[in-house]
C-alpha cells in the first residue's frame, strides 16, 4: 500500500490518512506523518501525508453542520496541508488567493506550526529519526525528545515523545506532546491500528461500554502509574488490564477551550454511536484476520477493548485536548513565551544550533506572509525604561575631577595616536602648524597652540614689511633680516641726517638737488627689488656725503619767522654746532643750556646777529664719555628754537 | 561593580520597588544592577558606536533571530595603530549581547566615527581616521570594499574628526578634518563630489539636514550650514560666546529640521538652535554636572534630545514649544532664567563618551562608558 506521494489529492491517498488518523486518536497522540520515499528523490524520506491530532486555535469550516471528530481532524489536517502549499509557493498574493475558510497563519497554535514546517522536512537514509528507522527497518522510540541531540531529532519543539516505525515501505511517525517511555505494546498497537480500514474510529461500544464509563468516572492520580507501569509490562498484561487511558488524566478547571471541545466531543460521540455498524463487521474480520497472522490470540479482546476506548477516548478527548493544551503551552511555551503569532508574524524561536532547515523552513513560510515589522522584535523584553524620572534635588553622583572630555578631546585634536608609530604618507615638512604632537594635557596643548598661532601670524607680518633677499621663509631669516634692515635703517637714517646738516651751505645746490634726491631716496624706499641695488646705491651716497659734503642732504625746518637751520657736526670728540635762527630773547642762554645737556663742554662760542637772525657757532667738547649723536643734539635745539615762537 | 554581560529581565515589580527606592533615597547611585540595562564588556575602551538601520533581511544561513535583532559596531580606542570594530548582535531571546567574531575586523588607528548605511542593504559600514573606508558585513565576513582617501599628490592625509552619512541621498558622506575643510564624496563613484574649506581652523562635527545641505562645527566656534548649490557662501548659525571657544559635537534633528543643537568645550551646556533664528540660541541646557561629550536627538520625536558627559549621566530632554517663542507664561520665564529641566536621568558608574539613539528601534539607547557598553531603554 505503498502510496505515491505525487498522488497526494486523490483518493488513494485517503485512506492513508485515515489510517493515521485512526492510529493517532487511538493512542491520543498529537501527530502522526507517514514518510515516504520520495519520488522525486529516490533515497529520501520525504512527507507523504500526516495527521494533526493536537491542539487547535481556530477552526475554519464551510460546512454549518459539525463533522465528526475524525472528520473534523481530516479536515484540520486537510487545511494546513493546504497551508503549507500556499505558504511555500511564496506567493505574496495568497491571501487573497486563499479562500475565506482557509487557515491563515495567526489560526494555528505552536504544535500546528511544527506540525506544519514538518512538511518540508526531508531524511536520507539513516538521517533523523525516521531515516534511521527506515535503514535500520526497526522503530526508534524518543522520549524526552526536548533533550534530544539535534542531530538524532531536530523537531523536539513539536513533540516530546516520537516513535517511528518503519512500515509499508516509508516511515510512520507518531508523536505526542508528552513524555512517555518507551513502550513496545504502543508500537505495536500502533501499527496494527494501521490496518484499519477508512471508518477509523468506530466503537463497538456497546460491547464495553458500561464497563469504559465506569472506568472512566475514575478521576486517577494513579493513572500515571498505570500508565507508566503498563510501558513496562509486557503485552500480554495489556489486555488483561482494562485500558482506561494509557496516559494521565487529570482533571483541569474548565476553560472555554475545553467546553467547546467537551460540546463537540459530545456530539460526535452521539455521531459516533449511530456509525460504523456497517463496517464493524467488516474490520472486525479483518482484524482478526490480521491478528491472527500475527499469533496474538487474545489481541481480539484487546481490540474489541480498545474499540470501547474509541468512545472513552472521544468522550474523554475534550479532556485530552485541553491537557494537551495546557501541556503544550507549558512545553512549547518556555521557549516561545509569547504567541509568536501575534504580532506580525514575527516568530521568536529559540532554535538549536543545528536547527537551520527549520529555522529555514518557517523563515520562508513567514516571509511569504506578512513582511515582518522591526519593532516587534524587542517586544519581548520589559517595557521598564532604564531612565528615572529627574528631580532637582537630586544628589550629585561624585564629582568629575578629571580632565573634562579627555577621550573626546583625543579623538578630536590630538592625533598623538596617528603619530605614534606608523606614518603612512605624510611628508615631514608640510606639517601644517596646528597639527603638532601635544601633551596628554589638552588644555596646554591649546594654548600653546593659540600663542604658536599668534607669532606665526606676527612673523608673516613681519615678512611682508622686511624686504628680504631670498625666497627663504622661515622664521629664523625672517628675523635675521629684520635685523640687518633695522640696523640697515638706522644707519641710514643717521647718515640721512648729518649729510643734511653739513650742507647747509649748499642750499641752492641742494634744493636742486633735492627732488633728485627725494627721488632715488623714494625710489630705494619704494620698490624691494631694487633693492640691492638701492641699499649699494645709499650706501654710495652715504660715503659721498661723509666724504666731500657736496650733495647734501636739507633739512628745512620752517618756522614762522624765518628758516631755523641747525647744523651739528661731530668729529671725533668735537662738536660743532652751527645755528642760524630768528633771534629772540633769552634764545641764547637755551641754546647754551641745551647743549650742556649733552654733557658738551662749551670750548668757544661764536654768535652773531644780523637782521634778526642769529648766527651761532658753538665749538664743544664731550665733557665724559656719554656721546650724543648729532641727531640729537640737533633736534633737541631745534626743538628748543622752535618754541619759544 | 560586577561586570556581568548579560541580566536577564526579572519581573517588572522587582525592577519597580529597586526603581522606587532609589527615588526613595533621592540619590543617584549608579544603578549597574538595572535589570533592563544590557551591558557589553570589551577588553578595550570603546568611543565610536553605530546602530544598524533596521533588521536585515532573513536571507543569510545563520538563525532567523540574529538577522533580525539590531546590531551594534563599537569601534575600539587604542591610541596606537591597531584597533579593532566589534559587531556585536542582540539576542533578545537571552536578552544578551551576542558578538559576531566572524564580522569583527581590525582598523587602522581609533575610529573616529562608525555609521552603517541607511538602507539595511547593502549592510555597509563606514568608518573614518585617516581616511574614510567602506566594510562590507557579509554573511560570514566583513571586508574592505573601499577606502576614501583624502590625499593630493602630496599624499598628506589630514586625520577625519567625524562624517555623516546622507540619509536622503545615501551616495554622500560629507566628512570633516582638521585640515579645516569639509569634503563630500560620493561612495558609489568612490570619488570626491566637492571639497569646502568649511572653517578657518579645525573642523570637529558635521552633519546632513536635507539632500544638499549640511551644517560643521568647528575649533573657531562657529556652526555654519553650507548648501552645496551654492559653495561659495556658508552661513553663520551660532558662534560660541566667548570667542574662539571650540564647539565640538554637532546633531541636526532629523524629525524637524528647524533645530539643531551643539556642545562646546569643556562646557556642561547643550545649546539648541533654531536655523531659522540664528545667533540666539532656543535653549541651552545647563543641568550637566561636567562637561557634555555627546548629544542625540530622539529619531521619531522632534522635541526630545539626549545628552551625556562626564559626570556620567545620561540625560533626556524635552523641549517645549513654545519655548523658542519665548513668550510670557510663566514656564518660559522660568525655563529663561533658569534653564530647562531635564526629565529623564540614568546614571552610569563613570564618564559617558559616547551616546546613540537607535533609529530602528526608538525605544533604546546605546551608551559607551570605559569599557563597556550599555543598552538602555527609554
């Protein structure tokens, strides 16, 4: 009955499902997935059909009228078939594609999630749990599948307990969201349930009924002990032992899940009894048939038992369903502790490290879906801010007594770091002047460099006034030259004036002179490159006017009643001074005291005057070793003559 | 203090009466055992942070959940050559960091700056020192793709003090140096757009407002927005009072582009400044105990401003409206004379240096103090 997995919606493929369906509301698991091979990819395991018995979210149903259970659980399983194919299409337009009473993702619970992404999972041989059931041709049993290595099940979120049988040329793999050991019976059950034919869970309940319903009022805490008991016994004792439920029932509060379970559950119970008669018979036969082959002579009464549990199991199903709730939420919940489908399909899974096919897996499904929104993904954490609300008086943390912004002032300015050791591709000389190693200290970094600043601004000050030579424009011939022009200007202005004063005979020469003077006096001054050529030129005339005294320079000074000449000439030790004033009272004896404040020692004074105009020589001598220069001397008399009028 | 890397949240009603007492005591210690700070720690000090613009896509093999969680650059500060990026995830399901060694990578000298692009693809990061260089964040590795440098035939490159990366028109990074220019590259071309000489001395900060224009703080102490259509004139927004003070952080609210606010040296004040009125200053915000080293405006809200500095708080203001009018309610008057409260505090064990606020997820915000980093929430 191997079933061809491309044929998946036709009928054949039916009565597998069925089949599972029957295995696994018979044992109440929570799946149950027939793997087989694929066709497409010969060697590897791969989905064939499955059956959801676990919890469920949201029913979607077209039909008003209630389905059987069995019915019901087809359907579900039918929707997230379907589910899953829209999903991996990837188109984005699926929901609109879907129809209505389609299940769209925010519909499924944890389990049906799993159950779903199983669908795209694949084996090679020996691969997995259901791989290595199929290599090895015998079942496997996981319990405490969450503990599970990923390497031998990857899939511990869906189910804590897995059993994979290999069976009919594929793998059947059924498991449950509870912990249970290992059992051979169960295995067995299970694949002798397999040969149920498509009215799966009939009861013949009116053969064991009275007695189930007995049982059944049995609220056990040892029901677990039975159950876990039974594991351990062998198969024999399974039939003589009333199979209530192999697993533990408790009794929950009622929640509103359950309830409407419970009402369902009721109606298909009613459903279940007017069922099935037809077939009874008909599987009954079969069954017998089949366990006969298999040697278990009492089996019949075991099933015929476990027929009757077909009606515990629906009656008792609202309570298993919502204890699988409550334990799949407990299960799945630790990991995943906020319905990951509530908000944007943002799934936060807590995945193995080898998990990345499932990971993968649902990653496509979800992204094919609703695009995922960034702000959920810190939803899961507090929402307590970390910032207290600020109040005045709020005492000072201690006091910041280092140096303020030090790690952002050495990121900024400092650049001590790019220095340091390795050098790249910057030149040596054209280091811009800000830019230089500092202290750690920063703030005497910048002071020196604002000072660094100021003389450099004052240097090229200074440059643009000194004609310098050469192209030379460092600080050092920058001063050097300053020096030599200053020494170059007093000299000059020395000369300047002597030369004037020697040649006061000379006034009509001069006064022509002058304008050719003032020329090339300007013309020295005036452009700096002649000036080599105009200091040798000064220099020349310089010596002239020491020399012969022709072509002197004139220094009129006016006054308001006539010319003032002051002419001081100094040879060696002694001076001569030659006036030529107004004259006017007292002018005299200023004059002579003046001149006494140069530390001279008159030695012979010589005045005459005509037309008002006084006429002085006066011959002196330095009295000590403080030497006035000419220039001087002669503006102080100047000054002298000068105000009295 | 215990150096522990991740707290796992407790309940809310623990973090509650610890929140509670302290407000109780009225004291400000540090509060490392926050169960909602997550706290990296790093064998080095860290100064640049970036946060990635948002989740990248679920395309890469590694799980699902590290793709979509943020992820931070934190650019180590080593004053030698070698130093390193770390990129480091956020699992919120540990609610722990989660560095990511596969994308760590070695940079030359501290980075100054980290940024990622705008756009969560390509996951590019940017980071500059000398030079401005491009990382690609692959899938298993980050690589070099690119490396901008600013060097003439001289071959002199003139250290960067910061960039920003355009969000409108994401081939931009203007970068600032302290060479006192500002220069515009285009990353696509790899190629300079256009250089400015933006100051007349250095040039610390620089920021993007709109698509062509973008404003630079500088060591002269003024902030001068430039519009790239017209290089030639800059204008002056704000000059530092006392002349010649540096300011050295500058952040352009990107909600409203009206306001902008800048640090200045060695001072604990934030200045807020509203383009359209320049020279008078809309707030300055005096209640730093030390001095301020870094600013972020609030990515979604156009009147709320974090800023942190020395005395290692972490503040949060909020600017009212009307306090640019400057009318007369009483609050104005008061926030005149003495200056705006802040409304929110966290206080960190030691000086803050650097401060980020996630563009992706409004609600955190990343701070760097020696060597560790914390992710706060707001």
């Amino acid at each position: 009955m191997a079933v061809d997995p491309e044929m998946r919606d036709e009928l054949p493929e039916k009565p597998l499902r069925r089949q599972l369906a029957a295995t696994v509301r018979t044992i109440q698991w929570s799946y149950a997935i027939f793997w087989s091979t694929s066709a497409r990819q010969p060697g590897v395991l791969a989905w064939s059909d499955g059956y959801y018995n676990g919890d469920i979210k949201t029913r979607k149903t077209t039909q008003s009228v209630e389905l059987k259970a069995d019915q019901m659980g087809l359907q579900r399983s039918e929707q997230l078939r379907e589910l899953y194919e829209s999903l991996s299409a990837g188109d984005s337009n699926q929901q609109m594609r879907r129809p209505c009473a389609s299940l769209s993702p925010e519909d499924l619970t944890h389990t049906e999630w799993y159950y779903l992404v199983c669908m795209s999972f694949t084996f090679t041989l020996g691969q997995g749990l259901p791989g290595k059931a199929f290599a090895n041709n015998q079942h496997v049993w996981l319990s405490n599948a969450q503990f599970a290595d990923s390497r031998i099940f990857s899939r511990s979120l869906l189910a804590k307990t897995v059993a994979c049988i290999p069976f009919m040329g594929g793998v059947l793999e059924l498991g449950t969201t509870e912990s249970i050991l290992e059992d051979a019976a169960v295995v067995t059950q299970i694949t002798s349930f397999f040969w149920e034919l498509p009215l799966p869970v009939c009861s013949e309940q009116s053969m064991s009924s009275p007695q189930m319903a007995d049982d059944d009022d049995d609220d056990d805490d040892d029901v677990d002990d039975v159950g876990t008991s039974m594991a351990l016994e062998d198969q024999n004792l399974i039939t003589d032992h009333p199979i209530r439920c192999p697993f533990a029932l408790h009794s929950f509060a009622p929640s509103e899940q359950r309830e409407a379970v419970h009402d369902k559950a009721e109606e298909l119970h009613s459903d279940h009894r007017c069922d099935c008669s037809p077939g009874d018979s008909f599987q009954t036969q079969q069954l017998e048939d089949m366990l006969e082959t298999e040697g278990l002579n009492c089996v019949s009464q075991t099933q015929n038992r476990q027929f009757g549990d077909d009606e515990l199991i629906s009656l008792n199903s609202n309570k298993h369903a919502s204890m699988s709730v409550i334990r799949a939420s407990s299960a799945v919940g630790e990991r995943t502790r906020h319905p990951m489908l509530d908000n944007s399909k943002h799934v936060l899974l807590d995945l193995d490290a080898g998990d990345s096919h499932y990971a993968n897996t649902v990653a496509t499904i979800l992204r094919s879906s609703k695009p995922v929104r960034s702000v959920s993904c810190f939803l899961k954490v507090s929402r307590k801010s970390n910032f207290m609300v600020w109040r005045r008086g709020m005492t000072t943390p201690k006091p910041f007594t280092g140096a303020p912004q030090k790690l952002l002032k050495k990121m900024l300015m400092d650049g001590e770091w790019l220095r340091g050791g390795h050098q790249p591709k910057c030149q040596e000389g054209n280091e811009p002047k800000a830019w230089r190693l500092g202290e750690s200290g920063t703030g005497h970094v910048l002071s020196e460099r604002r000072s660094r600043e100021k003389l450099n601004e004052k240097f090229l000050v200074l440059q643009s006034l000194i004609p310098s030579v050469t192209k030379v424009v460092d600080k050092a011939s920058i001063l050097g030259d300053t020096i030599e022009y200053l020494k170059d200007m007093e000299r000059r202005v020395q000369e300047l004036e002597s030369c004037r004063e020697s040649s006061l005979e000379l006034d009509a020469k001069n006064r022509r002179k002058h304008p050719d003077v003032a020329e090339r006096t300007s013309d020295n001054y005036g452009s700096k490159e002649m000036m080599a050529n105009g200091r040798k030129s000064c220099s020349i005339k310089r010596k002239t006017c020491d020399a012969g005294e022709t072509e002197a320079e004139h220094h009129w000074v006016l006054s308001r009643d006539g010319p003032i000449d002051v002419i001081v000439t100094m040879k060696e030790e002694e001076v001569v001074v030659e006036i030529h004033c107004p004259w006017r009272e007292c002018l005299l004896l200023e004059i002579v005291e003046s001149v006494s404040n140069f530390h001279l020692d008159p030695l012979s004074v010589q005045s005459s005057t005509v037309d008002g105009v006084l006429a002085l020589i006066v011959k002196s001598k330095f009295r000590s070793a403080i030497v006035a220069s000419p220039g001087m001397i002669k503006r102080s008399l100047q000054r002298v003559i000068g105000k009295c009028l | 203090m215990p150096m522990i890397s991740s707290n796992p949240p407790s309940g809310g009603n623990k973090a509650q009466q610890q929140q509670q007492q302290e407000e109780m005591e009225s004291s400000t210690q540090e509060s490392p055992l926050n169960p909602n700070a997550f706290t990296f720690d790093l064998p080095h000090p860290v100064y640049a942070m970036a946060f990635s613009p948002s989740p990248f896509a679920v395309a890469s093999s590694c799980s699902a959940v590290a793709a979509a969680s943020p992820r931070l650059a934190l650019g180590s500060f080593v004053e030698e050559y070698g130093n390193r990026v770390d990129v480091v995830a956020f699992d919120e399901d540990a609610l722990a960091f989660r560095p990511d060694p596969a994308l760590s990578f070695d940079h030359p000298y501290p980075p100054t700056k980290l940024m990622f692009h705008p756009s969560p693809l390509p996951p590019l990061l940017a980071s500059a020192s000398d030079s401005l260089r491009l990382w690609h964040l692959g899938p298993e590795t980050a690589e070099l793709r690119s490396v901008l440098d600013n060097s003439k035939s001289s071959g002199y490159c003139a250290p960067l003090t910061s960039f920003d990366w355009n969000d409108e028109e994401p081939r931009r990074i203007g970068t600032s140096s302290i060479d006192t220019t500002c220069t515009i590259w285009d990353v696509e071309r790899c190629a300079i757009e256009t250089q400015l000489i933006a100051h007349d001395k250095e040039v610390y900060d620089i920021a993007w407002g709109q698509a062509g224009v973008f404003a630079s703080v500088s060591a002269d102490g003024s902030v001068r927005i430039f519009d790239l259509r017209d290089k030639e004139h800059s204008t002056i927004v704000y000059e530092s009072p006392r002349p010649d003070t540096p300011l050295l952080r500058l952040a352009w609210n990107k909600v409203d582009r009206c306001y902008m606010a800048t640090t200045m040296m060695d001072s604990n004040r934030v200045v807020v400044l509203d383009i359209r009125s320049p020279a008078a200053p809309v707030a300055e915000l005096q209640r730093h105990r030390a001095s301020v080293n870094a600013i972020a405006w609030a990515p979604q809200a156009s009147r709320h401003i974090c800023s942190a500095g020395d005395d290692g708080q972490a503040l949060i203001w909020e600017l009212a409206a009307a306090a640019a009018a400057g009318g007369s309610s009483e609050a104005a008057i008061t926030a005149a004379l003495e200056g705006i409260d802040p409304i929110l505090v966290y206080t960190a064990g030691a000086e803050i240096n650097q401060l980020q606020w996630s563009a992706a997820h409004h609600d955190w915000v990343g701070i760097a103090f020696s060597n560790k980093v914390q992710l706060l929430r707001v």
